[in-house]
C-alpha cells in the first residue's frame, strides 16, 4: 500500500491535485483553510428536484398583469449578488463534488430560470421591466461600485417581491400570492453563486481541460477578449471573492426563512463600514411576512417594532446590498446612497390602494388572496361557526374580522400620537392600531423579539486608531417603555442600542436623498407615509389581522408550525420536526403538506428541502397554543384545547377572510 501511495506521489494526477490546491488557496486568498473548509466553499449544496406545474389563475387580489409585474421586477437599487450581472448570466452551475472538476462537462447556466427554481423562485417572463427573462424577484441597477471589481458595473438585486411573493402547488398547478411570503432558500443561493464563483476562479489557474473560466471569459468579453483583458477578469473574479464577510450560524434559515434584522445589521454596520466587531451570527430567523393590508398598519415587522413605511422599506433595501456611503466628508454628501426612494414610495402606494379604507370600509390596493374553489367549496354552515369561535377566542389579539362591521370602527383604527419637545402631535389620518402581545403571555419564541433590544452597535470614533465616527445625529421617535412616543435624539457611541442606531442611519440616509433631489422638508412627509419614525424594542409579538392568513403557512414568526390544524392545538401536539421548500399545500389542514417525520433527528437538509428543528433556540414552535400541554404546562396557552370540529371550523372561517 505505501509502495502504492509514493507512486501516486510520482504520478500526474497527484501533482494536478497540488495544482488544484494551491490555485484555490492563491485564487480565493483563504489563510491556511482546513481541506474541510475548501471543500464546503467550492461544494454546491444539494438542491431539489422541480415539478413542472401549469400556471393557474390569478387569485384575485386586485392587481392588474402590469403592476403585478412591475412589482415583481422594481428595483430597490439592490446589489444583493457583489459581481456584475454580465459575470451572473454567464456562470455556469459549479460541478456537485470537487472531483468533477479534474474533467469537468460543460454545465448549464446557474442563472437560468430551471435551475433557480429549485431554490424556491417563481418563472417570469421578458420584459422591459425583467430584460434578461429572470424569476420574480430580481431587477438591476446600473453604474454601481461592487467590491473587488474594477470600475463601474450593473449589479443584480433582489426586489421586494423576491420574499413577499408566494406559491403553493396542488394538483399539478401553480398557485401565485402577490404579497405572500416566498418560499426561496437565498443561503442556499448565496453558497451555490459562491461555488460557482470559486470553481470558475480555480478554473482561471488551472491548464486545460478545466476550460470552466475559458468559456466564463469569452462569454463576458466578446470582441474584447484578449490576454490583457482575460487577466483583468481573473483579478477581478478573485478580488470580489475575497470582498464579502461569510456569514456565521448560530441557527440555519433553510426555505423561505430568513435572520432579517441581524443581517440589516451586519450589513449596514458591520460589513458596509468594515467594523467587524459589529457582527453577529444568524441567530432568529423568521418566515418571510405577508404584505398586504400591512400599509396600514400602525406598527410593523413581527415584533412590531417599527412604525414609517419609508423607514422599513429602505432599512429593508440597506439590508440587501443597497449602497450607502457612510465615509464621505459631512458636508460633502456622507449617506448619499443608491436607494431608489421614487420606486419605494410607488411600490407602498401600490400596496396601499389610492384612498384611505375607512372611505368605502374596504381595502385598496393588493388584497388577500381568495381561497380557490379547486381546493375545495367553503362549507358555509361549518364556517358560521367557526366564525362565532374565532370572534370569542381570536379577536381580542387580531381585531375583529375585517369582513365584519366591527372592524371599521374607532377601536381598530387611531390616530398616532406622539410628542415633539413639549408639542403634542398626531397623524392627520386613523391607522389599523394593531395588538402587539408581551412575550409573557403569547409565550413564543423570544428570540426575534430581543433583537432590537439587546444587541449594540459600535459608530463611534477612536482616537488611537484614527477611526472616524459615521455621524449619527439624527432625531427619532421612540416608544420610551410607557406608551408614549417621545422624539429623542441620537448620537454616535460605541455601545450604541441597535435600534436606535438603525432609526437614525436610516433617517439619515432617507435625508440625504431627500436634499439631493430637492425635496423640501415640508413636502417629505407622503413619501414617509405621513407618519413619524418611530420606533419600540422588545414589546412582543403583533397580532394582526387574520385575512388571508391560510395562505402564508408555514405559521409563527419562525415558521415552526406547519399547518393551521397544529397551530391550534396544545404545543405538544404540534410536530417537533417541519419539512420546508415542498410547494405542496394541505388543504384540509391548511398549511406545507407534511411526510412523516417521526425520527428523533434529522439532517438539516433531506433532498435538498430544509429540516426545522423546533427544539433549538430561534426554531422553537411553543407558545400561542390551545390547551394545556398533557405534562401541565400552561406556558403560553392563550385558549382553550379545541374539538376536532371546533379547530375545522375556525380553519374554514379563516379560509373565507
């Protein structure tokens, strides 16, 4: 065996093997990697097969073709994937092991709508608004500056649609819910680019027959192709490689579940600055939400947490790639930024709906979506009662139906007040006063909750290092623990409430584009929703209203409850494994359609569909349960346990809302 081995030693395949090493290791700039860590970068991960399914009809949710499109494809200024999209058409789908890459096939592109699929995004077709034919939620922007490449280059992003656009399957048709959550894997994505990338840049070292980065360059360079020009390709394919922080897990995000708040963090504070002692591990991944009837509410986000649509919308753009630049002399544009607000402002008055709902006691704009007759009729007399059922145990968090006259009423919607100095203010217009419930009572995960409130940030300067401080004054609105929202002012610090940081980098950037575009302060208040930038931390978890809430499964703000039935039912009766990224819906549970998963653990990933497991912090599916736990726990239990006929017809009357 050893005679064996030192002949290998001798032979070309073991030097090809070196040559493959150390390419990786000067091409990727990696100091000293473990060969785990090699492989596990240049690996794709496993991904799922794809049905072919038949588009089925709208679902009636008020939207005509054109502006459902126009969403799906409005730019955000996003540069989500940090390489040019010429570089993102032309990769091609890294080889499944290391090994491939000794003689290597020429593989499809990875940008292709077939094979993003299987990361959970939704076909769409060519259009001026989608020019390259690529799936709901993508759009680009044009003379960005992307790290490692040289000069200025049109970067591909994600839009608002890529989360808020949902899907489900049944019975062979695709089902589209405008403003539902998405059921994409974007860390599955971001690894599989990451492979590709590195597998195309090992390929640039390498002789032939790897001819990956020749066909890589020829398709980027075109008449332009050349040594020189090849070169500089190299270069710049290694220096963007080397240009991104890696994410750290402390909890996996897996199919349509994404660590939201702590990734705008990290991109806007630690990455975006270079100041790595701002980063955290993903920790509190939550599904991605429902969208529509959100516009008007009073608070947002899960945790209820913040209160201007502006204020979420471009936070939510910070946090995918949008450029802000946060070093520039302070009179010399610092926070200037590549956040389109016109394309913002057009995408929540699109949501909103043109006129106020309390004028005609209906929504505008995107509604819920309608329960389709092919999945099956309601039951009219069985919805009745559950109708009677929901309105004891259910309105008291999430308000009164909104097809009922008790929802249009004084009680669901208020105006904002909140005071400036010693002035007392209010909204000019009433907004939906959502119910946000203590930890303490709904007893569910807390993980999502403490965000805001626990974790800090660090924007000051430091003399000894030379650091300069961003120059966070800004004035903000903030619940101060009693209700009452004061504005407060903030300032740089090195122990900064993360919160309060996030309030104010936004206010900032959101002005700086304001007084570029000559907008006087008197005429910013419709883009901001003509409400203030407010903001509380840690009070708990919304309950909003319920319509339409049969299509946004997988349940909690986590995602750990898979159906409706298990969501109404005592904690320990719920399934402590959820099977993620199938599209298939239950229609009699309501919810992801499950396969029995009855193994005391699991992989993260089986065939390529994520595995959530609810016994670990951040997944943890407990509170909001019905009934006491069999061993007596009464942690979390907000009603009753239910007959079976009891829990069907609450579900039939949440399908007809």
């Amino acid at each position: 065996m050893l005679r064996r081995f030192f002949s290998f030693l001798g032979s070309w395949k073991f030097w090809l093997i070196v040559v493959i090493g150390v390419a990786v290791l000067v091409v990727i700039g990696l100091k000293s990697p473990t060969v785990a860590t090699l492989r596990e970068r240049l690996t794709p991960p496993e991904l799922p097969d794809v049905a072919t399914l038949e588009m089925a009809d709208e679902m009636g949710q008020n939207w005509s073709a054109d502006t459902r499109h126009r969403f799906h494809h409005t730019s955000q200024g996003t540069s989500t994937f940090p390489v040019p999209v010429e570089w993102l058409l032309a990769l091609e789908v890294p080889e499944a092991s290391l090994s491939g890459l000794l003689w290597p096939n020429r593989q499809p592109r990875l940008f292709e709508t077939g094979y993003l699929a299987r990361f959970g995004f939704i076909p769409s077709p060519v259009s001026p608004d989608n020019p390259y034919g690529l799936p709901i939620g993508f759009a680009t922007s044009d003379f960005q500056n992307l790290p490692g490449v040289s000069g200025k280059a049109t970067s591909l992003g994600l839009t608002c649609a890529a989360c808020h656009t949902g899907q489900f399957s049944y019975e062979g048709k695709r089902y589209v819910v405008d403003g539902g959550p998405s059921t994409v894997d974007l860390d599955a994505l971001t690894n599989t680019l990451g492979a590709a990338l590195g597998q195309t840049a090992l390929a640039s070292a390498l002789p032939t027959p790897n001819r990956r980065f020749e066909r890589f360059a020829r398709t980027i360079l075109g008449d332009r192709y050349g040594a020189a020009a090849k070169q500089q390709l190299a270069v710049d394919l290694k220096g963007a490689l080397g240009a991104s922080y890696p994410d750290r897990f402390n909890v996996l995000e897996g199919h349509g579940r994404l660590d939201a708040l702590n990734r705008i963090g990290n991109q806007v504070f630690a990455e975006n600055i270079d100041r790595p002692q701002n980063y955290v591990p993903i920790s509190a991944p939550v599904n991605f939400p429902h969208i529509w009837t959100s516009s008007w509410f009073n608070w947002v986000q899960y945790d209820g947490s913040i209160m201007q649509p502006l204020m979420r919308n471009s936070g939510e753009a910070l946090g995918v790639h949008t450029h802000v630049n946060t070093t520039a002399p302070k009179d010399e544009q610092r926070f200037s930024s590549a956040v389109p607000v016109r394309n913002l402002d057009w995408i929540e008055d699109t949501l909103a709906g043109k006129t106020h709902p309390m004028e005609a006691k209906a929504f505008g704009g995107l509604l819920s979506p309608k329960w389709p007759d092919a999945l099956g009729a309601i039951d009219g007399e069985l919805r009745t009662k559950g109708a009677a059922l929901y309105a004891k145990h259910c309105s008291g968090c999430h308000l009164p139906a909104p097809d009922s006259e008790a929802f249009w009423s004084d009680r669901v919607f208020k105006k904002i007040q909140y005071t400036s100095g010693a002035q007392q203010l209010e909204t000019e217009l009433p907004y939906i006063s959502v119910n946000v419930i203590p930890l303490r009572v709904v007893g569910t995960d807390p993980a999502q909750a403490g965000i805001l409130r626990d974790r800090t940030i660090d924007t000051a300067g430091n003399i000894e290092t030379g650091t300069e401080a961003i120059g966070l004054a800004a004035t903000i609105c903030l619940n101060q623990g009693n209700g009452a929202l004061e504005q407060v002012r903030v300032n740089d610090g090195p122990m900064l409430n993360f919160a309060k940081a996030l309030a104010a980098l936004v206010q900032n950037t959101n002005n700086a584009w304001f007084e570029a575009n000559g907008i006087a302060e008197a005429d910013r208040a419709p883009y901001q929703g003509n409400r203030p930038n407010c903001l509380q931390a840690d009070a708990g978890y919304k309950a909003r209203p319920l319509n339409g809430v049969w299509a946004t499964a997988p349940f909690l703000h986590n995602g750990s409850v898979p159906t409706l039935d298990d969501l109404l039912r005592p904690v320990d009766e719920r399934p402590a494994f959820v099977q993620l990224g199938s599209l298939e819906i239950d229609p009699i549970k309501v919810g992801v359609k499950q396969p029995d998963l009855g193994a005391d653990s699991y992989p993260p990933y089986q065939d390529g569909l994520f595995i959530l497991d609810t016994s670990l912090p951040g997944n943890l599916n407990s509170g909001h349960g019905f009934g006491v736990q069999k061993n007596g726990d009464k942690t979390g239990v907000i009603g009753p346990a239910f007959t079976d006929e009891e829990r069907a017809a609450i579900i039939e009357f949440l399908k007809s809302i």
